[in-house]
C-alpha cells in the first residue's frame, strides 16, 4: 500500500500544470493562437473586434505538462454599455488568478489600447510573455529586432516572442517556454478534455461566428445566440437557436431577402458543429429583436455572459 502511494507521490511529482492567461486589445489574434495551441477550434475567430465576449479555457496536455489556457475577451476603453463593462471585468479578473500570462500584440502596432492592457498588467506578480503576432505579415523583416528592443524596456517581460499563429510559425518554441512557467502540479482536468465549456455553448458561439463573417459592418455589435433545444434522436443532434438582435431594422438585415441570409448563416454553422460534434446536425434557426439586451445586466447574466 505505502509503494502504490510512493508511485503516485512520484507520479504526481512529474506533472506540471498551471492556468495561463492569454490577453491583449481586440482583433491581434488571441482566439486564433489559443486554437493553433491547442490544434483544434475552441474560440470563435472573425475579423471584427470583440468577436470574443466570453472568458473560455482550452486545455493542452502533454505526458507531463497540462496547460490550462484562458482566452479572454479583447480589453478595450470604451465601455459604453452594460457587455463591455462585464467583458472589461472578465479580463481583470482573470490575471489576477493566472500562473502566466501571454499578452498579444500585433507586428509592429503598439496603440493606445495595448498601452490599456500594459496597465493592467503593471501590478501583476507573474510572469508575462510578450507574443508578437502576425509577424509574417511584415514587409521589412530588419524592423523587427529594434521594435523588440523598444518593447523590452517598457516593461519586464519574462520573454518576447515574435510567431504567426494562423501560420503556425514559432508556436513550438512558445509551447516550450509555457511548460517552462508551470509549477508542478497534478492535472486539474481529465487528459482528454480540451474546454470547459459544453457542446451547447459551442454550437451558440459557431453561429454567432457566422452571423459575424458574414455580415460584418452591416451589423452592429449587438448580436447574440440563445440555445434554445438542444438534444441528441437517433443519432442525430437536434439544435433550436434564436438569434438576438437590438432593432427591427437589424432583424432585417440578418435575414436576408426571402430569409436568404438566414438560410446561409445556417449552413456554414451547420458544416461546422458536424465537424465538432462528429454527427449529423439538424439546425433550426430564428431571430428575434430583443431591445437593449447589451445594456441590461439581467439580460446578460441569463444569456451566460456573467461567471
């Protein structure tokens, strides 16, 4: 008995495991790194800012490191209404309970917005990697080791690295600096487990996905996906969602003349929750204008935006 303790003790020993914050402003490609991290789709990714409102874990574990990693809505200063105060709340809440942060920035940018999250970050007592994104974009390679430079003495990060996460680039050497930065530890989740979050809010997240690629500018920020059916017959999986909107005018828009519009938002989040869920899909979507949801703190603590 005391040997089987001993083996687990040793076990236990090895292992190394630890949360890892990933912050910065909006749109430099945090959702884009944390699913190239973890080698599958976790977090929504589109061009338009804040696409990213919740605070979602993707779990990475290796023989003996499990990194926890915490994608985190984009910090911004304006904070106009109800949603942007409660996704600002998110991201300071979260570093402060974190064994490492990952702060992104995108190539040579460094704005008024990142200059918000360095100040969030000025009190934190982790360790902080600066990530450089995007850098395959850049036409002058040689501007590079100067911006750095530059960064380097604004604050004290434990390491700089400059990667493309849609391209891949460097992710490896930045995976191996992490494991570096977790404590040991036994595992805090099942080794298969890569989320936190159920099926049924990554299905409400695929479609607002579309809705945000699609329709882009022509909608304002003020769109969201409520689950309303949710269940598996016979194989295949049954989904009821209802699209919110703020105004009539935007319901509008999001359904498209002779719900066209609705019909292809449909099919691509459809395409994408088979590939997820490995099954068949039956997707139902409506929409429905639910005025001033974004700025009613009853509304978004039903609608799942407040831990």
């Amino acid at each position: 008995m005391a040997n089987k303790e001993s083996d687990s003790q040793q076990e236990n020993a090895q292992q190394h495991c630890g949360y890892v914050a990933i912050v910065g402003r909006p749109n430099v490609g945090k959702s884009t790194l944390l699913n190239h991290l973890l080698h599958q789709k976790i977090s929504i990714t589109s061009r338009k800012p804040q696409t990213t409102r919740h605070r979602i874990l993707g779990i990475n574990t290796t023989a003996t490191h499990q990194s926890v990693f915490v994608d985190t809505p984009g910090l911004h200063a304006q904070q106009h209404k109800a949603l942007n105060k409660v996704m600002n709340e998110t991201v300071a809440a979260t570093v402060k309970d974190v064994d490492l942060i990952l702060f992104v920035v995108e190539r040579l940018a460094f704005n008024d917005g990142d200059e918000l999250v360095l100040r969030l970050l000025e009190h934190s007592k982790v360790p902080v990697i600066l990530i450089i994104n995007k850098v395959d974009l850049l036409k002058d390679k040689e501007q590079l080791l100067p911006h750095i430079k530059q960064l380097s003495e604004r604050y004290a990060f434990a390491d700089i690295v400059p990667l493309s996460a849609l391209g891949g680039h460097n992710l490896e050497t930045l995976q191996e600096l992490i494991h570096g930065y977790l404590p040991v530890s036994p595992f805090f989740y099942p080794e298969d487990q890569v989320t936190d979050r159920s099926s049924r809010f990554l299905a409400a997240e695929l479609i607002r996905e579309k809705v945000t690629r699609q329709l882009g500018d022509e909608l304002p920020y003020e769109v969201t996906v409520e689950i309303e059916e949710f269940g598996q017959q016979g194989g295949v999986l049954h989904i009821h969602a209802l699209i919110l909107v703020d105004k009539p005018g935007q319901k509008k828009i999001l359904v498209g003349k002779q719900g066209e519009r609705l019909k292809q938002i449909g099919k691509a989040a459809r395409e994408d929750m088979e590939k997820a869920f490995d099954c068949k899909v039956m997707l139902n979507l409506w929409s429905k204008v639910k005025a001033g949801w974004a700025d009613d703190e009853r509304a978004l603590q039903s609608l799942g935006y407040m831990d």
